[in-house]
C-alpha cells in the first residue's frame, strides 16, 4: 500500500466525512477501524470528533428519522430496528421517535398505500387491503395504524 496517512490526515478526512452528512458513532467508528492506525489513535479521534459536535447520536437519530419517513416511506418498526443496529441508545430512539409530526406519518402510509394500490393485482377488496397491509408492515409502519387508514381512506 502506499505512504499510510498520518493521525491528522486522517482527523481531516474524518471531519470531511462527518460534515457531508450525520454520521452515529458506530458509523465514524467503522469507518475508522479501515485506516492503519492503532487503536489509541482510533480513539483520539473519535473523540475529538464528539467533542466538537461532528458526530452526535441524538442529532444522527432525528435525522434519520425525519429522511426515512420522508424519503423512503418507512414505518417506525422499520427506522427503530435499523437505529437499534446502528447502536443507538433507546432513549435516544424514543426522543428522535418523538419529533416527528403524527399527521404527516399517517399521510406518508396513505401516499406508500396509494402508490402500491395501483400495482396490486387481486381478486377482491379483502385479498388487494391484505397485500396493501403486508407490503406497508414490510415497510416497517405499525398494524393497528394500517388497517385504521385502510379501513377509513380505502373503504372496506
């Protein structure tokens, strides 16, 4: 391999990498375990980087739920797994959890249904809300909210 980067190169990438978007802590971490450093120097780093506010779990949970409802339409079982994976505290899971607008989760399921209601091929009402139901639960949003919105924006 060539010339390995220095503590400081690598700090500067670090930043770089950090600024272009939130990261979580795991994220920086698992980026940093790819450079050639020791494990001290790993650890330098990830802390200046907290301590300066580059990295921040609670800021990276808002975040992250705010962009998945908003641009992939997941559901909150969806985003709570994947915060779960990233090593997310759960209090901080259920702060960020909180700062989303009820109203708007519920019309972003009616926009994922609406969407794939025009794709469901089936032979009755009951078998097309049953596939609407599985492919909203796949996306992660919670049963009793799907079938209430299939039950009153659907009609049954």
């Amino acid at each position: 391999m060539a010339n390995p980067l220095s503590p400081e190169q690598i700090l500067d990438k670090m930043a770089k990498y950090c600024a272009y978007q939130e990261r979580c802590v795991k994220d920086v971490t698992d980026k940093l375990k790819t450079f050639e450093i020791t494990s001290k120097e790993r650890e330098e780093i990830l802390n200046y980087l907290i301590d300066n506010r580059f990295v921040d779990n609670n800021r990276f949970a808002k975040a992250f739920v705010r962009g998945k409802i908003n641009q992939s339409g997941w559901g909150l079982n969806k985003i709570r797994f994947h915060l779960i994976q990233k090593g997310i505290d759960k209090e901080i899971i259920d702060e960020a959890m909180q700062s989303f607008d009820e109203e708007a989760y519920r019309q972003r399921l009616i926009e994922v249904l609406n969407a794939k209601a025009k794709t469901v091929k089936a032979a009755n009402d009951f078998e097309k809300n049953r596939k609407l139901a599985a492919y909203a639960m796949q996306k992660g949003f919670e049963a009793s909210l799907i079938w209430e919105v299939l039950k009153e924006d659907f009609g049954d």
